[in-house]
C-alpha cells in the first residue's frame, strides 16, 4: 500500500469517526432537546392550570361577592317596601276595624273570639264588659248568655264613650281589651304580626 493508499484510508477513517461522533451529538442534543422541550410543555401546563384555577378562584369569589351583594340589596328592599306598606296600612287599619264593628256579620265574630280568649286568661266570675254606645239589645243579650254559660254568672254590660269599636273586659282588676285601642296598642307587635301574614301570602 503506498502513501496516497494510506492517506485515504487514514482519511476514511477519520470521516468515518467524525461521521459516528457528529451522529452520536446530534442523537444526544436531540434527545436533550425533547427533554427541555418535554419539560417546558410540562411547565407550561402547570403554570396555564395555575393560571385558571386562579382566575376560577377569582371569578368565583367575584360571583359570591355579586350573589352577597344582591341578597343585601334585596333585603334592603324589602324592608324599604315594608315599612312603606306598614306606614301606608297603619291608619287604613284602625278604619278597617271600626267598618267591621259596624257590619253585624262581622261583629259577631269578633265578640266571640274575646268571649272565648276571656274565658280562657281571665278569672271567672264579677266580668264587666265595656262596649261601645249604642249596640243592638239583641246583641248584648246574646253576649250575656254565652258568659254567663262559660261562667256560671251573666257579666255586667256598661256602655262606655271611649269604646268606638269592640270589647274591654275586667275581671279581678285583669283586663282584657280587644277595642281598637288596644288591639292598635303595641304598635311594633301589630307590624310584625303584619309582616308575617303578608310574608305568609306571598309565599316567601
């Protein structure tokens, strides 16, 4: 083998060398390669689900702030709208019971309804009944009856001119006063009751 012979052949070889080194490179960057990019995608992923979540947390913090602050003006509102109701109501209500009072269908019911929570709360015997002037005879005397069939003893009936409407019962210095006076008495009682049966209406 002469000189050029060795010459290429030492020449192959080294190409054959730098041919396997640069493949052996390029494979290891390559793979170096996937790894970092592997990795980025990875934390990519990572930071965009942290970046959601966050901004859920968020928007869900905002939309309980926005549910909050809707509860409150609601509320806020309701009372507003009833306390315009109960203010315009108020004076419609001492009214409303003086018509009843005057309508004999509805007196009736009112009368037994005191006869009935009397017998129930006040001590029986020496009742005194104060009602207004004038009421129908027929009325007292059925009023009588039906105490006198509860007590044992017919109460006494005294017209009072402080009475418009309704009855005032006293027993034993025990007072039992369904007049329009002292039904309207505790005005913050009367209002909640109110309240609760418009409540109860509206089905809320």
């Amino acid at each position: 083998m002469n000189v050029s012979d060795q010459e290429k052949a030492l020449k192959a070889l080294v190409d054959e060398y730098r041919d396997g080194e640069c493949r052996r490179i390029l494979a290891r960057a390559e793979q170096e390669c996937d790894t970092v990019l592997t990795e980025a995608h990875r934390e990519a992923r990572r930071r965009v689900h942290e970046v959601v979540g966050q901004e859920r947390e968020r928007a869900e913090s905002r939309i309980r702030a926005a549910q909050a602050e809707v509860q409150t003006q609601r509320r806020r509102y309701r009372q507003r709208a009833s306390v315009a109701l109960l203010e315009a109501g108020w004076d419609r209500l001492e009214a409303e019971l003086l018509r009843r009072w005057q309508v004999s269908a509805l007196r009736k019911p009112w009368v037994d309804g005191v006869v009935r929570q009397g017998l129930a709360q006040l001590p029986a015997g020496g009742w005194v009944i104060a009602h207004p002037a004038p009421w129908p005879e027929g009325e007292q005397q059925a009023l009588s009856e039906s105490v006198a069939a509860g007590l044992g003893e017919a109460p006494r009936l005294e017209a009072d001119a402080d009475v418009q409407a309704g009855l005032r019962i006293t027993s034993g210095g025990t007072s039992l006063d369904a007049t329009v006076a002292g039904l309207l008495g505790d005005r913050g009682a009367v209002e909640a009751r109110l309240l609760a049966l418009f409540e109860e209406a509206e089905g809320t």
